[in-house]
C-alpha cells in the first residue's frame, strides 16, 4: 500500500473541505484589549434601525467568536459590547476575519485581519477625524472679532483643500474597491453635484432652476440594483431627506415623486419593496395635513392591486380598509353627507348648509379639549359670520339633556346643532371619528379645505383665502 499517496489524497480533502467551509458560513473573532466580561453582540443596520443577529460569549479574557454556517446578510454591522458601546464594521464577501481593538478607543486602535475592506474603512475614519479636527479650528477662527477680508479668503482656501483631499481620499477607495459595499457607501453619501450654476436673465442665480437640477441629480449616485445599501443607514436617510425636504411637500407632487422613485427600484426587488414601504409607512404618519393621499395611493396603486406581493392577507386588508376610510375625506373631495337630529327633532343634514365656508364640528361636552376649543370656535366664527362662516356642530353624546345644557351654557345657539346618539347616520365611520375634538373646514360645494384642525387655522385658512392676510402654516 502505497501510505505516501494515501497521506496526500487526505491532506488534499482535508484543504479542499476547509476552503469549502470557509466560503460557507461566517466566522469573525473579536479581541477587545481591557474587556474582562459580558457577552458581545453583533447586530446589523436596516433603514433606519438596527436588530440582533449574534451573541457571543467571551472564551477567553476579552475575546470572542461570532461563528454560525448560514452567511450574513452584506451589510453595516455592529459589534456591541457592554456599557451599549459600540464600533461599525462591515460585512460584505469576506466573512471570515479577525478584529483587534481596544475598549473605549474604537476609532483609534481597531484593526483587521483578512478584511482588506475593513481596513481601508478604518482607515477612511481616522483620516476624516483629523479633517474634522482640522475644520473645527477653522470655525473657531471665524468667530474671531478681528478677522478681515484676506483671512476669510486664506480660510476658504484651506475649506476648498480639506474638501479636495476627502475628495481624493474616497476616489482612491472607490478605484480599489469598485464593487465594495464601502465604495457604494462613500458614493450614496454624495452630494448632487451642479456643473454650473443656472442664472435668470439679470444673472443672478436661478433659484428655480438650481433647485429642478439639484433633484433631478439626487439619486445619481446611488446604485438601486445593489440591496447591500438597504443593510446600511445611507438609503433610508437618503429617502427621508428626499420625501421630507427636498420633494415640494404638495401632495400632488409627492405622488408624482412617489411613483417615479418605485419605477427606479424595479431593478431590485429587495429595494423595490424597501422604498414602497418607506413611502406608505412615512405618509401614514405624517403630521403634515393633507399627506394621508399619498398613503391612500400607495395603498390602491401597489398593495391592492397586488404589486406589493410580499404583505399578508391579514395585514393587507387592514391596510387596504384603512386606506378606504380615508380616501373620502382627502382634501378636496366632497366632505360625505351626514343627515341627523336637531333639538327641535327635525332632521338636517349637512349637505343643506347653505354658507361660503361650513365648520363642521365634532365634539362632546364632557370631553376636557372641548371644553377649551368650543368658545374659541364661537369666538372665530362670530367675528368670521362676514365672510359667509357657518358651523355644523356634531355632539357625540348620548344624553339629549345633557346636550341642550351644553348648547346653551357655551351660547352656541346660532350654530347649526345636531344629535345622533345611535350612530344612525354612520358619522363617527364616515369621518374616521376616533377622538373629539375634531373640526373640518369646508367650502361653498361642501369640498375638503381643511381638516383637523385648531379655530386659529380655521380663522388663518378664511382670512387667507378672502386675501385679508397670508395663511400661517
């Protein structure tokens, strides 16, 4: 028997099977100098939160082994360790390397073996930590009382330079690392360049102009078929910015914007799904008034008619009659007639108001908010009465005593009041009723002018719209 060959078949399987395991799985070792116990965590970044992948459990002093045959997920990654500490790293196709690094000098002392990657990102930080350092003085040199023309122009020098050397720095990254989840990470966080700034015809800049180029370039760095930038902070900030400052916030344009940015992300179905959330979940929340159309669209245009596959059945119908509830009472549409019971018993329904502006007012007597808002509402609307201002009131009480005591105690006699105690005329579901009070601002045709608002808006919106004074947002 030949013992030499055999010898070398089963050290060749021996590294054959150890490069096999080694391109599955991820294996990373942490040595944290001055660390002595507790557990250390790894956990990742997606949007703009960050979750729990791994827990390590320290085997010798200070060291540690984050080791599982599933690979991660590329990504931005942290290590944390205990005191909430932490230090980034990231996690792209080399899933095997070692960290070194020295408790509470992260930035400073941490390096990498087998992470060429890591080591240039480090290496990126600690350079851009000196240019901060360096700006930080420059500031403070603005604020000198004696500083003259040649100095702030030797200070804008030295701005340019420190902007050209960080130029230079993340090109020569990008060029070494073209496909790394780092280079795509420094090219996201650019800022739209404009070649040449437009001017108006008396050459002044173009304000209008400036600002149509500065949005059309936004996205020009960012690669939408690469979802390793979802697992980073830089997309979903990216969105924000967009969506919150830089798209005109006028509903009609957000959706425009809305859908425009969904046709980008086609080419990814991981980022395709990212930013339809984004979008729906940002304007669910929004505070800004009138912002609930950009939800209710995205709801109709790409979760009910099934482009958004990924949702449940449960949650897509919870979604989906949210989004019915709404779309009525969008801005603009015709505010859904209510028919109900005056003191008299007579009824009278919402649609007979005959006024330029109708205040339609949800409230009850007992509620602690009413009690402030009611007066201030009589107060406005008495002075508003020229302007063709009448109110709509809608008590959510079920005592009629109670209800007639309160109309006269606030002399709120003039207003158009109403009673429906049973809910007979679906308002609280019709106008999404969930707590009091709550008032709508109407015109001529019953149209949506405003909604959930204060008497102050309700008296801003009518003076700006007679032009007697500008609105005050």
């Amino acid at each position: 028997m030949n013992f030499k060959r055999i010898f070398l078949l089963i050290a060749l399987m021996t590294y054959t099977l150890g490069c096999a395991m080694a391109d599955k799985g991820y294996r990373i070792t942490v040595e944290v100098e001055g660390l002595s116990e507790g557990d250390v965590m790894l956990a990742y970044h997606f949007g703009d939160r960050q979750y729990l992948q791994d827990t390590a459990r320290m085997e010798r002093p200070g060291y540690y082994v984050f080791e599982k045959e599933e690979r991660l997920e590329p990504g931005m990654y942290l290590v944390v360790v205990p005191g909430q500490k932490y230090f980034e790293i990231i996690v792209d196709d080399d899933q095997h390397f070692g960290i070194t690094t020295k408790m509470d000098e992260f930035a400073e002392k941490t390096q990498f073996e087998g992470s060429p990657e890591n080591e240039v990102f480090y290496e990126y930080l600690r350079f851009i930590r000196v240019m901060g350092e360096e700006i930080s003085m420059i500031r403070e040199e603005l604020t000198r009382e004696d500083m003259d023309e040649g100095d702030r122009e030797a200070i804008t020098v030295r701005m340019d330079n420190i902007n050209e050397q960080v130029t230079q720095k993340q090109e020569s990254y990008i060029e070494r690392f073209p496909e790394g989840l780092f280079s795509k990470i420094l090219l996201a966080q650019r800022e739209a360049e404009i070649p040449e700034t437009p001017l108006s015809e008396d050459g002044t800049p173009d304000q209008k102009a400036l600002y149509e180029q500065y949005k059309s370039r936004y996205w020009e760095n960012i690669d939408f078929s690469d979802d390793r930038l979802l697992r980073t902070p830089v997309f979903h900030n990216k969105l924000r910015v967009y969506f919150s400052n830089v798209v005109v916030q006028i509903p009609d344009s957000i959706i425009a914007e809305a859908d425009r940015m969904v046709e980008k992300t086609r080419i990814n179905d991981e980022v395709f799904k990212y930013t339809i959330w984004f979008i729906t979940n940002h304007f669910e929340r929004s505070q800004i008034m009138g912002h609930d159309a950009v939800f209710v669209h995205m709801i109709e245009k790409y979760y009910m008619s099934g482009e958004a596959h990924w949702v449940e059945a449960e949650n897509l119908a919870r979604i989906s009659e949210r989004a019915m509830k709404l779309k009525p009472l969008l801005i603009g549409k015709v505010a859904p007639d209510i028919n109900m019971f005056r003191p008299d018993q007579s009824r009278y329904s919402l649609h007979e108001m005959n006024a330029r502006y109708t205040v339609l007012y949800f409230w009850d007597s007992d509620c602690s908010h009413c009690k402030r808002v009611t007066p201030q509402l009589r107060t406005v609307t008495e002075e508003l009465r020229s302007s063709g201002v009448e109110v709509f009131a809608v008590n959510l009480e079920q005592e009629k005593e109670s209800w007639l005591k309160s109309i006269d105690s606030y002399q709120i006699n003039g207003w158009v009041n109403v009673f429906d105690p049973y809910n007979q005329s679906g308002f609280r579901e019709k106008y999404d009723i969930f707590a009091t009070p709550m008032i709508f601002l109407l015109d001529s045709d019953k149209k949506i002018i405003a909604k959930r608002i204060s008497p102050e808006q309700v008296e801003e919106i009518i003076h700006h719209n007679e032009g007697n004074e500008p609105s005050v947002n």
